[in-house]
C-alpha cells in the first residue's frame, strides 16, 4: 500500500464500489461483499460526528453472526451523531485483486475506506484472528504499528475475550476494551465527540490519554514492560504519571436495559448461524478451570423472562427466521428456563419457530425441557460437554458431572426424537493420562447402548468431538503447562481406535477432532506477551491469513517465525506454551483486572491438582473470588415468578418482503 497521508480525514469520503464491483465476478462468494441486508445501516457520512468501523477479523460467514458486532453495530447507529459500519476478512483471492487494483479495506455497508472512520473496531473472539487483523490494517493503508500513525488514522481499538490478553498485539492496536462493550463504546464516543467539538486539541496522543483515564480502556503506548536476564517479565509500568497503573474490565448491569440486537442483521450468503440469538444471560459461575468465558464474564446477570419474550417476538416479526437460539454458556441454567421454554414453545406451536439452546450442561438437561425444544416436531441439534474422559479428569477441571448424568440424559434425549447428538471433549488437559482419553471411547459406547435399549432402535448417533486444551489468562489453568502436539496426536489415534474397537458400535458414532498443533499456536498467542508480536507480523509477512481454518493454517509456519524471532529475546516456542509457570511469576496481563483476585486462581489451581470440586456461588455461599466487590457488582438471578407477554399465540410468521 501506499505511504499514508498526514493530513487530516476528509468531512465526506468516496465509495469505493466502482472499482471494487468490476473485481466481485473473479471472486468466490462474491455476494458477501455486496451488503444491504434486512437490519444493515448506513447514514449520512457527514451529519455523524464520530464513525465507527466494527469488524469481526473473520470471513462475512463467520463474522455476520457474531452477537456481539450486531449489538455495537445497533447501540452506536441508534445515536443521531453516530455511524458505525462494518467490514470483515476478505478471502485472499479478493485481497490479491484489491491489491492490483488499489482498493483498500472497505465496509460492506456503504462501501467506505476504512482509514476514513474515526474508531476502527475488532472484536476477537479467538487468537488465530490476529493475521487477518494485519491484513485489514494494511488494506486499509493505515501504518501496521501504532507508533508511525498520524492523526489522519483512525483509533483501532481491540475487544472480546481475546482482549483480556492483547498484549501479543499490543505494537498494532492503539487501544483495548475489557469486558462488555454496550456502555464502553458509548463512553468512547463522547471521549471522541468531545475532543473532536473542542478542535482535536493535542492530535492522537492527547485522545488516547483521554481513553486511558476513564481506566476502562488499556493504552499500550502508555505501559513499558521491563523483562529479567531469564525472559520472564519483571514488571508492567505507566510511563506517565496520568494513567492507572491498572485498568478495568466493563460490566454491564441489568441487561434488560439493552434488548439487544433489535432488528438483527440477515445474511444473504449462508452463514455459519442462521438464527435469531437472544442472550438470556451473562456470565457463568460454573467454575469450570479451563473456561476464560466463565471466569472473565463473572458475574451471573439474568435477561428477565418477560424481556426475552418481548425480544424474541420483535426479532423473529423483524427477520423472518425460522430458529431462536436462546445463547448463555451454560443456557439451561437460567433460573426460569423452563417457563421461558414452554412459554414460547406455546406461543410458536404451529409454526415453523424452532427453540435452540447451543449450550446444554448435561445435568441442567430434563425430559421436561426435552418436550419443550422439540414441541412441534423439528429438533435442532443437541451438543453435551462432559469435557474431560474420565470422573478423575472432571474433577480436575472442576466439570462436575458423572458418567450416569451424562447417559441418563442423552437417553432423554434419543426417547424424545433425537437420533443424533454431540458429545465434546478436550484432550491435554492438565494432569491428562492416556487412560483418561480411552475412558471417552467407554462413555460413547455406553451412550449408543443406552440409547439402543431405550428406543429399541438401532437408528442413533453420537458424534464425538475433541478440541485441544489451551492454558488461558485469567484462568485457574493460566499457569499450566501445555501438552505437546505429538502427545496429543498420539491420544486421539487410540482413542479412534478403542471407539472402533466394537464394530458394532464404532459405525454409531461419528469422531471428529482436532490435532494439537493449531492449539499450542492459540497457546502461544494467549498467553503471550509484546515479543510475540514479531511472531505474528513475520507469520503474516510469510502469507498466514484466516489461521482459524485449518486448510489456510500452517503450523510450520508459525514454529519458523517463531524460532527465527524468539531468540533475539531469548526465548522460544516452548517457553511460553509448554512450560508450567510458578506461583509469582508476572504474567503478562496482571496489569489488566478481570475482576478476579490472582490469590484466589493460585488457590484454585492448587486445589485442581488435589481433584477438589468448587461449588457454584450461585446457589451456595461466596467463595470470594474478587469480582463482585472489585467490580462493585452483584449476581443478578431470578426467578421472577411471571410469565412471557404476550400469550397471544403467533399463528404464522411470514419471511418479510424485500
């Protein structure tokens, strides 16, 4: 791309359609670049004050879907002054094309430059999306470090779970939002609406100070790290005297205040979720060891039932999809889930409105709610999460459910009409043996006999799924060692032959995994620190797009870059990803606060090695893991004791009309 201007952003700014349309019929998936879906906005460029670009670093199939861009996306475009458009991963025959040809990184809304927003936006949701963050960054023409932009660059500011760690990306993004983002970007907003009225005093730097003395948004320009002789980091510091030596994650309180997404977006090419999602709650206390979800989302915050009727009614007459997924991570556990179940299982008999919980603990599962989610005879499918083999493995990671729950409730589920579930396990959990592993191939065994003799079929299914483990920060776990590749490799390989073991019941049960390179890479990026910013940025120089699909990724490529980066710090691969860390170590985001006091993670990471099983605070006393008075919040639960409203039955719902 070429050098990038200084002069200040443009008050209206060009589509860049023209020259990117005559590219589209090269291109796979064209469709997905072409935008104006049913819920997509776009506003007058020069009636907004401040311009937001939202991006989801995936393909439009995968970011579309995502929750929490849709609910940015809706929040900032409700504010009269305020536009937000969105833009996602261009697949690499578009990025060629748009490199000939001069077309820079553009939203799907109105076709824009990227550069031209005041806030560039990316929530991540996993690490492996980093490289295509330095794909859109170059796109776009803004300079790839943080340091060389001017203030005719927009602010990038990084969200979502991955952001609780940024500092692997801390050199390219200027910013970082902690936790829930509904009343961040609010506040971010007015910070750049201000700044803007007053005249831009003091260019970029003097925004960014701005952003990091609310607290809630880490600055990395502002925080030097210091490393001891052995590569491990000796402190994380302010190198100014106006900017907190910790910051804060966000938590939105009573989420019955934001219904939202409102009027959900669409997709007119398929997409990996097609479905109205209604978060009925946030937050999670569990207290599953390996779950950074569960941990940095603390505390449990209910959506009231009455207002998750009201959402689902205004989303389906809004969209026309046929499917409702009520979303949480563990949905069945909302204190009023089986009212809200049969609630809008009444409303919607008769329909073609099917009732979807992608969450299910196997022992919040009932026949009760079994009948409710398949009511009027379509059953979307059923994914249970024993996570680890063995009861022994379970209660190292704190995942409190025996093999007789597990049995008992996929039989509920085959003598309710499903013939097919999902069962999903993690392998190189700590402490894992491989008699823990073959212990999974036992469970599936037992799940396909069970079933047999309850239906008297032989018509069912379980589908095995197993996902490599990965240390995450803020986590019991974040201390672990990780297991290495070949270790992992060799686990599923017996495992795929003890299920095959029974002919019989081997043809039953489908298997599919994923090996453990691509996990220690997520391991590397999760827990890494600002060094592993040079692995990243020589990956992506060495072509590392879309490292999330395993036909793009390249584990070789990534064990290159980082044995010709590494050294120069003295460190390796090895050093951040299979190495235990001790009790007083700095780790790279101590600087960052969950909410969750380090003591307390120390302590349970402790008591994971002696198989002690936490309690869930919901329903028994605190345990004191910080985050409700650190975070001056409070676990939020019903019931509430009323019903969904309306109770008028929905008679037909009708696609809308173009």
């Amino acid at each position: 791309m070429s050098a990038p201007s200084t002069t200040p952003r443009a008050a209206a700014t060009n589509s860049v359609w023209p020259r990117l349309e005559p590219l589209l019929p090269q291109v796979s998936k064209p469709i997905q670049y072409v935008g104006g879906e049913l819920g997509a906005v776009v506003k007058d460029w020069d009636a907004a004050t401040v311009r937001w670009a939202l991006m989801y670093p995936d393909a439009y199939e995968v970011g579309l879907p995502n929750q929490g861009v849709q609910i940015l996306y809706e929040v900032l475009n409700e504010l009269p002054d305020t536009l937000a458009e969105r833009t996602y991963a261009v697949w690499p025959d578009l990025e060629n094309l748009m490199r000939v040809h001069g077309v820079p990184q553009f939203t799907v809304d109105a076709h824009r430059p990227v550069r031209d927003f005041d806030v560039f936006g990316i929530s991540f949701s996993t690490e492996l999306g980093y490289t295509n963050l330095l794909t859109a960054i170059d796109l776009a023409g803004i300079p790839m470090l943080a340091a060389d932009r001017t203030d005719a660059d927009p602010v990038i500011v990084a969200g979502g779970h991955a952001a609780f760690n940024p500092e692997p990306i801390a050199d390219f993004i200027d910013a970082a939002v902690l936790g829930d983002g509904e009343e961040a970007v609010l506040e971010i907003t007015a910070i750049v609406r201000e700044w803007k009225a007053e005249g831009s005093p003091g260019g970029r730097d003097e925004l960014l100070l701005r952003l990091a003395r609310t607290e809630s948004v880490y600055v990395p320009r502002f925080y030097d790290v210091d490393y001891l002789p052995d590569g491990r980091i000796q402190r994380v510091v302010p190198n100014r005297a106006d900017v907190p030596f910790r910051v804060h994650k966000r938590t939105t309180m009573d989420l019955d205040a934001w219904p939202y997404p409102k009027k959900p977006l669409v997709p007119l090419a398929e997409t990996v979720h097609e479905r109205y999602a209604v978060e009925i709650f946030r937050g999670c206390t569990r207290g599953c060891r390996f779950c950074q979800a569960g941990m940095i989302t603390r505390p449990v915050r209910e959506r009231s039932i009455t207002t998750v009727g009201q959402m689902v009614q205004q989303g389906l007459e809004f969209s026309g999809f046929s499917e409702v997924g009520l979303l949480s991570l563990s949905s069945a556990d909302h204190s009023e889930i089986g009212d809200m179940c049969s609630g809008l299982a009444e409303q919607y008999s008769g329909t073609n409105v099917s009732l979807s919980l992608p969450s299910t603990r196997v022992d919040a599962f009932n026949i009760d709610l079994a009948q409710e989610l398949s009511r009027n005879g379509r059953r979307t499918g059923l994914t249970f999460a024993p996570e680890g083999g063995s009861e022994r493995i379970r209660k190292v990671i704190n995942k409190m459910v025996s093999k007789e729950d597990l049995i008992r409730t996929v039989v509920t589920a085959y003598t309710n009409g499903w013939r097919q579930v999902k069962l999903y396990f993690m392998c190189g959990l700590p402490t894992e043996t491989d008699e823990d592993v073959l212990e999974i191939a036992d469970m599936a065994h037992e799940v396909i006999r069970a079933g047999r003799a309850a239906t008297g079929s032989k018509d069912i299914r379980c589908t095995v799924s197993i996902g490599g483990f990965v240390p995450k920060p803020h986590t019991p776990f974040q201390w672990a060692s990780m297991v290495r590749p070949e270790v992992i490799d060799h686990r599923l390989k017996i495992l795929k032959q003890a299920i095959n073991s029974d002919r019989s019941l081997g043809r039953a049960i489908g298997y599919r995994y994923h090996d453990g390179e691509p996990s220690l890479i997520e391991g590397l990026l999760s827990r890494g620190d600002r060094r592993v910013g040079s692995v990243i940025r020589k990956v992506w120089e060495n072509g590392g797009r879309f490292d999330g699909w395993s036909e793009h990724f390249s584990y070789q490529r990534w064990v290159d870059a980082a044995a010709e980066t590494l050294p120069t710090f003295g460190v390796d691969l090895d050093w951040y990803t299979t190495r235990e860390r001790e009790e007083l170590e700095v780790l790279p985001w101590d600087h960052l606060d969950s909410g969750l006091d380090k003591d307390w993670l120390w302590q349970d990471w402790q008591d994971s090695v002696s198989g002690f099983e936490q309690d869930d605070c919901r329903w028994t006393p605190c345990f004191d893991c910080g985050v409700c008075p650190s975070m001056d919040t409070e676990i939020q639960i019903g019931p509430t004791g009323k019903k969904l409203l309306p109770l008028t039955p929905v008679k037909a719902l009708q696609a809308p009309t173009a």
